[in-house]
C-alpha cells in the first residue's frame, strides 16, 4: 500500500495538518500502534565529554533514548521517545528535557530548529545594543550566516581588540565580537566588547585545520549570547 500526502507550504498550517490529519491518518492506514518523536536540544560552551559525565545515567535510557552529537563548539542532545500517542511520547521527552536543564542550566541555548547565531543576534537586539562583527580567516559559510560581518584582510593576533573598537567607532556601534582563526599555529583570537565590559580568550584547537574557524566562531557567539543575558 502506498500514499501521497500533499501539504500546504504555510509552515503553522501544515504542521497543523500532519499531526491533526496525517499521522491519525497513516497510523490507521498502515496499523501502526506507536509514534515516535525526536527532539534536539542545543548546547555550547563545555564540551562533549564534560556533558557526558554529567548526563552518563540518562544515556543508558531505553524510552526515551538520549545520545550526543557534537559540532564545532555546539553538542546536541537528541531526545528520542516512542510511544502509542504524540502527546504521550510529548509527556516523556519533557521530563527528560527539565532533567537536562537543571543539570546542564546556561549551557542550553536553544532546541529543535534554534542555532546560535540567531538566539546569540537575539539576545544583543533585546538589550538594545548595536553590534559590530570583525572575522578574520573565516569561511564564506560562516560570514554569510552572520550578516553585517566585517571581514579583515591582514591581522596580527594581539591587534584584534584594537580593530574591533576601530570598527565600532566607524559604525557608532557600543557592542563588538572580533574573531580570528590562525592556522599556521592552530589558534584562534576572541575579543567580546559589549556596555559591561571587555573579555578576550585566546584558544588552541587540536581538530582538523578546516574546523578551526567554526569552532572558534561559535565560542564567540556563545560567549556574546552568556553576556547579552547576563550569564557571566
């Protein structure tokens, strides 16, 4: 047996439709007796293994199932639970997801479709300040993730927080995140500037040469998103 499901493109109209609709639906044309649900849940700031020592017991779960996936200095938690209903299988991947809060706390900064860029831009527009970026070694995928990047051509490591207010003052801005990845030596320079103050951390990376900048940009972002919400 087989179906086609066509669906309206209106996101909130089809998400409609697919759980009031189709998946009733499916699970009565087919017999099926369980759904299964997934939900991801964002973390940067310590890395795989520190999470996995702090959530070790959770892991060795059966129902719901949670495992790590890590990504250049963002670690994923993924959720999964079966049950005979949406909202069931809901019910479980809650209570799994407030365990996870109260162990991991500040570390979480998103779930599902949520990346850092955005809940980092987010947090900085709701302090109303007004943000200059300065990248230097930095991918063209990264740069167009993060529009308004200014992009430096020649850059010494210990020059980066000087180039970063420059260009601040150009844009009357009175919040900066400046970083530099420098293969030869496998390092990276992060310089936040925002009205509480300045912080920099100079950081080596013992990973593949083509995943330094990354790494390193999304230490920045999550270092900007802890400052915009008063974290550190």
């Amino acid at each position: 047996m087989r179906a086609i499901i066509s669906l309206p493109g209106v996101p909130k109209e089809m998400e409609h439709l697919f759980h009031e609709s189709v998946i009733p639906y499916l699970q009565k044309r087919f017999e099926l007796s369980h759904v299964i649900k997934v939900r991801l849940i964002h973390t940067s700031g310590v890395g795989e293994g520190m999470i996995d020592e702090k959530i070790d017991d959770l892991e060795m779960l059966t129902n719901p199932t949670v495992g790590l996936a890590a990504h250049n200095g963002v670690v994923d938690i993924r959720i999964a639970a079966k049950a005979e209903t949406e909202e069931a299988a809901d019910r479980l991947i809650a209570e799994i997801e407030q365990n996870l809060r109260e162990r991991l706390g500040d570390v979480i900064f998103g779930v599902d479709e949520d990346t850092l860029e955005d809940v980092t831009l987010a947090a900085v527009e709701r302090q109303g300040w007004k943000l200059t970026m300065l990248g230097y070694g930095l991918h063209d995928s990264i740069t167009r993730r993060l529009p308004g990047i200014v992009s430096a051509s020649d850059l010494r490591p210990d020059l980066l927080p000087h180039e970063l207010r420059a260009a601040m003052e150009k844009d009357s801005a009175d919040t900066g995140l400046g970083v530099a990845s420098f293969v030869d030596d496998m390092s990276a320079e992060i310089v936040v500037i925002t009205p509480r103050g300045e912080k920099k951390h100079r950081i080596t990376y013992g990973g593949h040469p083509r995943s330094l900048a990354r790494w390193a940009m999304n230490i920045g972002l999550n270092m900007l998103r802890l400052r915009a919400e008063e974290k550190i």
